[in-house]
C-alpha cells in the first residue's frame, strides 16, 4: 500500500449480483488498484482475469491472504460466509470490505468488530444505500434543517423492475441464488428476503434521522412471494420507534405487478416540521410509462425543488438513478478514503451492527408475533436456530 493508492482484491468476484458492481466500479476509483480477484469457481476467475485487466487470480482464498501485496479484501461472498472470512483477512492484516448483511448473528457481528480491533486494521459493512447519491443528497438536506425536525420515515418497496440488458445477461435467473433461499446460508431462517435486505432499509432510515438509534421494531409476517418463494414467509410492513421516542418509521411492500404501480423500487418520504422530502433509492422513481420524476424532490414553503446527483442511469434495474453501480462505488471509494487518510468512517462497525440488530429483531418480531427492543436480541440469537 502506498499512501496513494490501496491494493485490493475482490473476493467472490465470478458471482452474479454484487460482483459486478463491484468489478465496474473498483477500476474507476483512483485510490485503488485492482491487485487480484478470487473465487472458487477456478475457470470464472481466470477469465474475469483476463477480460478485466487484473494481475491475479485466485482460486484459494488462504492463497490470497498470504501475498503479501494485498492491502485489502472486498468480500461479495453470501452471508453464512462474511465472518470467517472477514477474522481470517484481518488475522493476516488485511483491511475488510464486507457486503451486508454483516454477519448472521450479533456474536458473528461483534467477533469480526474485535478481530479488527486486534489486528490493527479497518472494516467496513457495504452498506450502500448510505451512499447511494439520492440519499446523500437527501441527508444533506435534512442535516442542513430544511425540513425542520425529523417527524417520520416512510419507507416504501415497491417492484423492482429489471432492465432489458440485465434480465438477459442473467438469463431469466433473476437473483435466484441458491443461499438466498437457505435458512442457515442467507441467515435468515424463515425470511432470507429480510434477512437480505433489511439491513439496507434500517441503514437508511437512521441515515434520514440522524443516525438515531433504533429501540424497538414490530413486524408483520404472512405468506408472500410466488414460485420459487411460495414456501417463504414475508414481512410486508414494520414499524418501528427511534430511540429518544421523538420520531418513528415504517417500511411496507407488497408484491403488486409493475403495470399495478406509479412508482417503482425503493423509496422514502421523511417527513419533518417544515418540510418532506421524496427520496428514490434502489430501482427507484416511474412505472414504465409513466413521466419520470427527480430522485429527489424537497417539498417546503408551498413549494417543490429538486435535485438529482447525475450519475446516470441504474445498470440492473428501470431507474433514473444509478445504484448498480455507482452507490456500490460511492461507498468502495469511501472505504479507500478511510484506510489511506484514516478518517473516521461515515459507516461504522458499530453502524453495521446496529443495522444487523433491527434486521434481527425485525425477524424475532415477525416469528414471536410481537414487538421487539432491539437491546432483546441475544448475541447467540440466529434466525435459522430459532424456534
Ligand atoms: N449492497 C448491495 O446492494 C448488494 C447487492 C447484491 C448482493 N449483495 C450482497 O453481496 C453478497 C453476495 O451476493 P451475490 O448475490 O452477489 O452472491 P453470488 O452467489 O452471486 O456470488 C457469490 C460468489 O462467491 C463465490 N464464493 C463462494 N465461496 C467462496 C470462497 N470460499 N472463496 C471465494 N469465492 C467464493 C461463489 O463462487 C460466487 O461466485 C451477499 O452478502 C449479498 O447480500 C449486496
């Protein structure tokens, strides 16, 4: 590692969905180099070697952590793996980038947070909507008080709807990954859809507050998801209380067709004293069809203003904002701010494990039938061991 510039390795880098994000974005931030790629599917890896220009290939992920040329691992592996891999690399002194969700129990979480700690090095959850540019955006707006105090959070998934390039170049798998449905791969027992995504719903929504604490959730469970999903139970609403009890939130979604919607994707109204802001996230803005609308649009004074980062449009999804892969790069290049400046991260360990406790309990909530205070999840508590 130079003061410049860190050398990291993409681990998991043959897969489907984070990878490529990632492999499309780590060339575009100057403060990295694209040292080596690793994943067990051997042949995968070579070519990914050869079509992108990186030095190495690595079929042993204990290979990878003893060259010593590696400053860094980025982790795109699935959830049952992010532990073990993330004490491994920083017990071989490698700085750890890992995707959410952190791990599949708080005792997993808090273990790599020490292992980190021990080693000297830094990690960081890939937290990504925390970095998604509508929602940096909208941060700024609302730390610059331009809704006043914080009332609500409302949050809203609705479908998702790919593009025509992305569906093809997935050739009708969509993200039918096999551990994404696994009780004990995905970590989430009976909701692997959750267990997935909810991370990203409370990151943001404490990024919309603040950074406030959550103290309690209450989720709602009943059957959801068609075909390969039919056998799953689902959250489709939350609600939950920030810690201070001055504001609240909820996340809902149903499984409506795109035809059936005005909107599309991930989105967020935050409601202040003075002012709501209309955020779009992942996938996020018009139905097919319709006019497409700013990703973000502050609502304040009788008035609308609004505001768009410009970084294009999303690779994956039909959205006007680009979160494949542009947030997933917004929050590497941070990661790679961190190490080389050792600057405080803007999403924290502790950040991690606060997102992964809500996702817990929001799950412990939906099994239990009842709501749940986050300071009620064991450290040993898993969603697949449970009940
Ligand atoms: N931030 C986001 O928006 C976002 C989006 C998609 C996925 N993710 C997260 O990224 C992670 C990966 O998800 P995915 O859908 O891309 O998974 P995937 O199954 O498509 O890819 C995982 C890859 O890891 C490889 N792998 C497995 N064991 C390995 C080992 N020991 N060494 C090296 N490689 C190994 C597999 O061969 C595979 O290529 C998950 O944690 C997921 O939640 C995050």
């Amino acid at each position: 590692m130079t003061e410049d510039r860190l050398n990291i390795a993409l681990v998991g880098a043959a897969g489907l969905v984070a990878a490529p994000a990632h492999l499309n974005s780590i060339p575009l931030i100057e403060r990295m180099n694209f040292a080596a790629v690793c994943d067990v599917d051997a042949d995968a890896v070579q070519l990914l070697a050869r079509e992108r220009g990186v030095d190495k290939a690595y079929s042993s992920y204990e290979e990878l952590l003893a060259d010593p040329d590696i400053d860094a691992v980025d982790l795109v592996t699935p959830p049952f793996m992010h532990a073990e891999m993330a004490i491994a690399a920083a017990r071989a002194g490698k700085h750890v980038y890992v995707e959410k969700p952190m791990a599949r129990s708080l005792g997993e979480g808090r273990a790599m947070v020490q292992a980190a700690a021990d080693a000297g090095v830094r990690l960081q959850v890939g937290e990504s909507y925390i970095f998604h540019g509508p929602h940096v955006i909208a941060r700024d707006l609302i730390d610059a008080g331009e809704i006043g105090e914080v009332l609500q959070v409302r949050e809203t998934r609705d479908p998702w709807v790919f593009n025509e390039t992305e569906n093809a170049r997935l050739d009708g798998r969509g993200h039918h990954i096999a551990w994404r449905y696994d009780p004990e791969l995905s970590g989430g027992g009976d909701f692997p859809w959750m267990m997935d995504h909810a991370p990203h719903f409370f990151a943001t929504a404490r990024l919309f507050n603040g950074m406030t604490a959550i103290e309690r959730v209450n989720a709602m469970a009943r059957p959801h998801g068609e075909g390969r999903e039919a056998h799953l139970r689902g959250v489709t609403a939350v609600t939950w209380m920030y810690e201070g009890g001055e504001a609240d939130g909820l996340w809902m979604q149903a499984d409506m067709g795109a035809e059936a919607a005005r909107y599309i994707g991930f989105r967020t109204e935050v409601i202040g004293t003075r002012g709501t802001l209309l955020v779009f996230g992942e996938g996020g803005g018009s139905a097919p069809g319709f006019p497409q609308v700013a990703p973000v649009t502050l609502i304040a004074n009788g008035t609308e203003k609004y505001f768009d980062p410009e970084e294009g449009e999303d690779r994956s999804w039909a959205s006007n904002n680009s979160y494949y892969d542009r947030a997933h790069g917004n929050t590497l290049r941070h990661f790679a701010d961190t190490v080389l400046d050792g600057i405080p991260s803007l999403y924290t360990p502790k950040d991690g494990i606060a997102d992964l406790t809500a996702t817990l309990a929001t799950i412990k909530s939906a099994m239990d039938g009842r709501p749940i205070a986050l300071s009620d999840v064991p450290d040993d508590w898993t969603a697949y061991g449970a009940g």
